[in-house]
C-alpha cells in the first residue's frame, strides 16, 4: 500500500473524523471562554480589587519605569506578564470544568464509558490474570 492510501484510511476513520471535529469545536470553544474570562469575568473581579486592568498587569525585570505594558513592550524591556498569565489560567479552569461537567453527563446517559470511576468492569482475560496474581501471591507466602 502507498503513503496515500494508508493516509486516506486514517483520515476516513471514524476516530479521525471524531478528533477532527473536537478539535474544531474545542478551538471555538477555547476563544469563547476567553473572551468570557477577559471582558466579563475579569472586569467586575478588577473593580472589586480597586479598579485593576488585569492585562495591564505586569513586573519589570530591566531598568526603568514604564506607566502600562504597551509602553514597556515597546521599550524593549523584559516584563513578567503576570496579569495575562491569571487570565489563562482562569481559562484552563473554566474549559477543564466544562470538559467535566461534559463527561460527567455522557456517563450518566451512558453514552460514554466511565473515565470517573477507578473500578471499571474487568474483562475475562483481566479476571483471570488476577486470580493467578493472588494464587502467586499466596504460595509466595507459605514459603
């Protein structure tokens, strides 16, 4: 088989086809979550902190002063960004949520096998492999 037929059976898998639209639709969703976090969480969280611009938050690591970030960027001095560091993290937790929230309600409708529980159904092969596992264990023991 050549590079392209082998390639072509990968891209029409079902399970390309499925990443490819999570993907896709996780990108979309990641650019929404961040425009929640910067213009509609951050903004009321910065008043009741005394009217502070998260992206406007920053620590110089050169000489100088610098009245806001556009002007140090501008400078050329090195800043620790920290203000946009809190936003992405921010983000992380609100997507990481929702991909639980997500999870947690496929498995309740059963649409998706249980990635929460640690005590999954064994198969056969896996029942027996453990019982030999214990029978081991046990003669290991007697000696």
């Amino acid at each position: 088989m050549s590079f392209w037929d082998d390639f072509r059976k990968f891209a029409v898998r079902g399970n390309a086809l499925d990443l490819t639209v999570g993907v896709v639709v996780g990108g979309a969703f990641g650019k929404i979550v961040t425009s929640l976090v910067n213009d509609i969480v951050l903004p009321p969280i910065g008043l009741l902190l005394g009217k502070v611009d998260f992206s406007n938050l920053f620590l110089i690591l050169g000489s100088g002063s610098y009245p806001n970030l556009a002007e140090a960027k501008k400078a050329g001095v090195p800043v620790l960004c920290y203000g946009a560091f809190l936003s992405s993290v921010l983000d992380f937790v609100i997507v990481a949520f929702c991909i639980f929230i997500a999870v947690r309600w496929l498995e309740r409708f059963r649409l998706l096998p249980s990635l929460m529980a640690g005590d999954a159904p064994y198969t056969r092969s896996e029942k027996l492999l453990e019982e030999i596992r214990d029978e081991l264990r046990e003669r290991q023991t007697k000696r």
